[in-house]
C-alpha cells in the first residue's frame, strides 16, 4: 500500500474522501480477519500499516460492502409506549437507582405498582446484579400475593434495557415466572 501514503488527491475532489484503493485494502483486510469488528479493524488496519481511517469510516466502507448485517430489532405490535392499565397489579415498574453513602454507595432497586405508583418493594442492596433483580422481583410477588395467581393475571414488567435486566438467568427467571 505504498502508493497510498504519497498519493494526493485530484483538484475538485473532497480531501477527506476515501480513495477507492483505501475502501480496497478495508475490504480486504476485513474478509482476512472475519471475527473482527470495524472498530478493532480500524486499529490493526493501521498497526499493521494498511491503511489510516477511522472506525467509523471502516463501518461505512464496510456496510456499503454488504459486509455489516442489517441489524434486527423485536418491535413489539401496537408498541407505541403507552400500556393501558386500569387496576393496580397490571403491570409493574423496576429501577435501580445509585445512592452514595458516606464512605461507599449503594443501590436502591424498586419495583413500584404501573396504576397506583405505589411502591410494591423496595431494597437497598451493595451489588446490582442480576440476581438481586430476581430477589427484590420474588420479594415483590410474594408481598403482593402475585405466586399464587395464575400467569393469566400477572403483571407486566417494565424497566430499561440494563444488563442485570436482559442477562439469560433473569430473562431465565422472567419465563418461569
């Protein structure tokens, strides 16, 4: 890639557009190392003295390649954010919240009630793992009657996308319950 260090670009070209033999050397070296992704190619690309552009150029370059997979996402059907709820143990709301505390911090996970915004239970707990998510969760269920329902009438759970939240034991946890 020699002629890539000493080329210059034609007058009327933007400067900052990849030359055709730059996208070249990005696919190539790409289909060389197929486990890696356009961030990690962009560093050894340039380690290896290849050639010198971003991540964010190598995504571009390879996306337009077909080599970066449409990403998929599970839209849910009527997912307009809004859930009607007209009693209390419909659907359920989970957080965790930091609270520093002198010398240290904990965290404050919730799980409050959709209609009534009533707190169902709450526990502050040092760790925020997934399993302190099943805890507090199963502690919830029990306060509120809800292990002797009937799946039928059990509440929905909402919460953001953390990783204590989408991790396999809990969405594990989340099936059975």
């Amino acid at each position: 890639m020699e002629g890539l260090k000493n080329h210059k670009s034609t007058p009327g070209s933007c400067p900052h557009s990849l030359l055709e033999e730059e996208k070249q050397a990005i696919i190539d070296y790409a289909l060389k190392h197929p486990n890696h992704r356009h961030r990690k190619l962009a560093k050894k690309m340039m380690d290896d003295d290849i050639v010198y552009v971003s991540a964010s150029s190598t995504y571009r370059v390879l996306k337009d390649a077909g080599l970066i997979p449409e990403q998929e996402y599970h839209k849910k059907k009527n997912a307009d954010g809004k859930i009607k709820v007209n009693q209390p143990n419909k659907m359920w709301h989970t957080d965790i919240s930091y609270i520093p505390v002198k010398n240290t911090h904990a965290y404050l996970i919730c799980v409050l009630d959709g209609y009534s915004r009533k707190i169902i239970y709450g526990e502050l707990s040092q760790t925020m793992t997934a399993d302190d998510m099943q805890r507090v969760l199963s502690r919830a269920m029990f306060k509120a009657g809800i292990f002797e329902a009937d799946p039928v009438s059990r509440p929905a759970l909402v919460s953001d996308n953390g990783t204590q939240l989408v991790s396999k034991s809990f969405t594990e946890f989340l099936e059975e319950w």
